[in-house]
C-alpha cells in the first residue's frame, strides 16, 4: 500500500512539473518533496490564516474573499526561514526541521497580530480581507512577505518577538493605502519601490531586497521622523 500511495504522489510531481495548468498554489500544497511545502499544512491552522487562504489561485483579486494563496504562505514560510533573499538548497533541505519551520512561522503571524490590530480583526472576523487590501498595505501579499523578511533578518541580530512586533506597531500608523505623495513609503524609501496611488510595493526581487533592508536599518537605527511621528501616513 506504501509502494502504491508513493508511485501515485511521484505520478502527481510528474504532471504537476509539466502541467501549465497546474498553479503554484496547488503545487504548493502537494508537492512534498520541498520542506516549505510539506509545512504549509502545520501553518494553515494559524488563526489568521485558517479558512482565509485560497488553496488553488496563486493572484488574489480585489473582491477574493482570502487573505492569501496557499503560494503566498509556502513563500512566507521560506522567507522566515532563510530571508527575503534566501534558497533553500539541497544541504538546508536536509537540515532544516519541519516542526521548527511551523512553529517559526506561525510565531510571526503571531508578531503581526501583536503588533497591527487590522490583522487582529481579520483573525476574529471582524474584518473581512478583501476590505484590508482595499485599505491597508497589510492586505499586500508582497508586503507581508518583506515583513517576514524583515522578522527574518532582526531575529538574527537575537531580537526577540515582542520587540520585534512593537516595532512593527511603530509602522503601523503608516499603513493606510493607497499611498501618498508625503508617505514615509513614497519620500523615505529609494528606487520608486512605492508610488503614489499604490497599495503595495514593487515585487521585483531586488526591490523586495532593498525594501526589506530599509526596514532592518529603520529597526537598527531609529530615524527621527519615525520616532517622533514626524510623516503623514
């Protein structure tokens, strides 16, 4: 019966590496042989995230009832692991620990919550998700994901969650989308990673680099208009 149940997950990988139908979503939750995927399952259960991720489409669309595709989440947990910028290579693949995955990852939903009440009203449902991508940076899948990145890199200076997450809560007066011409995001940020009018960054993956270290030297290095609420949202 094993014998049996593996030729048919290796028959699914078969089709799922040539099917163009077939989204990354999907893949991402059945194609194990990648240990981000084989913990997408262990962080659905997340109360932000249960009941709110679509399991099949990779784009989210204004009036899509989820938060964020299962993708998104299977990009979030690698991004905790190993950075906005990181791979996981074969060497890590061996290394890393599935269970240890999870639980990092759901401790970063976990900092979110701590720090943005937007997303506390989601997981309570008292806010539905296509309301926050209308109105906060927050309902940006890239955005989370430089946000995860950034958890990334200050747990690596051995900053611990609660600091981290009142730093993010320092943020998120700032938030509010779309954008303006005097938002920290458009007059502090290099590169035209935001613009005016937009609801979430650039996902060009050196902007996504820049941006995520931006917030890092922010973390480090408090400006002063940060400190002293300084910029309009």
């Amino acid at each position: 019966m094993e014998d049996d149940a593996e030729a048919y997950k290796q028959m699914f990988y078969d089709i799922a590496d040539n099917a163009l139908g077939i989204t990354s979503s999907v893949r991402a939750r059945f194609d194990h042989r990648k240990i981000v995927n084989r913990c997408v399952e262990g962080v659905l259960r997340h109360s932000l995230l249960e009941g709110r991720v679509d399991l099949e489409q990779d784009r989210l669309g204004r009036g899509n009832p989820s938060f964020v595709g299962a993708k998104h989440v299977a990009e979030i947990i690698r991004t905790v692991a190993v950075g906005v910028d990181g791979r996981i290579g074969k060497r890590l693949e061996d290394e890393l620990q599935e269970g240890v995955l999870v639980e990092n990852t759901n401790r970063f939903f976990d900092t979110l919550l701590a720090a943005f009440p937007q997303l506390a009203e989601v997981a309570d449902g008292e806010l539905e998700p296509e309301v926050l991508r209308k109105t906060s940076l927050l309902g940006s899948t890239t955005m989370l994901r430089v946000l995860a990145g950034t958890y990334h890199a200050l747990t690596e200076e051995e900053w611990q969650d609660e600091d981290i997450a009142a730093f993010f809560a320092e943020l998120e007066p700032y938030t509010a989308a779309p954008v303006k011409e005097a938002s920290p995001w458009v007059s502090q940020i290099p590169e035209d990673i935001f613009t005016p009018g937009a609801s979430a960054p650039t996902a060009r993956r050196q902007d996504l680099k820049r941006l995520t270290e931006t917030l890092r030297a922010w973390a480090l290095h408090r400006p002063a208009w940060l400190a002293e609420r300084e910029l309009v949202a």
